[in-house]
C-alpha cells in the first residue's frame, strides 16, 4: 500500500487511517500520520476521523453488490470513476439537469 499511497498523495498532506499494520511508517514520509484504533471504538480523534472514505466505500460496495453485482478487472476504473462522481455530488440537487446538459452538448 504504501507504494501507491507516496504515489498519489502530497507528502504535505495528514494520513489518517485505521490501525492496519499495512500503514506502518507513513509518519516517516508524511507531515503527519493520525491512526485511530477501531479495536478500542475510537473512530474520531479531534478532527481526525474515518467517516469520509468508509462512506465511499459503503457506496461503492452497495452499488456493486446490488446494482453490477460483480466487476471485472478491465472495467475497474470505470465504475471507481462512476462512483466517485456519484459520491462527490451526493447533495447537489442539480445533478440530473447537469449531466442531462452534458449528454445534450456532447452530440
């Protein structure tokens, strides 16, 4: 994991991340690394918290299990993409009118 998180993160940036041992040493390479412990239910420290990606990945999972039912290798990127924009505008109430308006001028 570590490989691709120096690969797509900011050494600027704070990690926050659960207690996998897989996150080992990113407090090495980035300004800060705030890792909350889920055994012992802490899910928040300060400002710190998990709550963002796991509602990702909730959204991702549900929508896999329940609307493609399984995914394939080749097309991976796409439904991460697909679900990333779903999450990203999660409260816009205009999504509908703009991804009507992107399909009308994509013609």
């Amino acid at each position: 994991l570590k490989p691709i998180v120096e690969q797509s993160v900011s050494t600027d940036a704070t990690i926050v991340t659960d207690g996998f041992g897989g996150y080992a040493g990113l407090n090495k390479i980035f300004r800060e690394h705030q890792v909350l412990n889920k055994e012992k239910e802490e899910y928040a420290r300060g400002e710190y918290h998990t709550n963002t990606i796991e509602g990702f990945w909730t959204l991702l999972k549900r929508g896999i299990y329940g609307q493609y039912h399984k995914v394939s290798l080749r097309h991976l990127q796409s439904y991460l993409n697909e679900f990333t924009f779903k999450y990203n505008n999660r409260g816009n109430n205009q999504v509908f009118n703009f991804l009507i308006n992107k399909m009308a001028t994509a013609s």
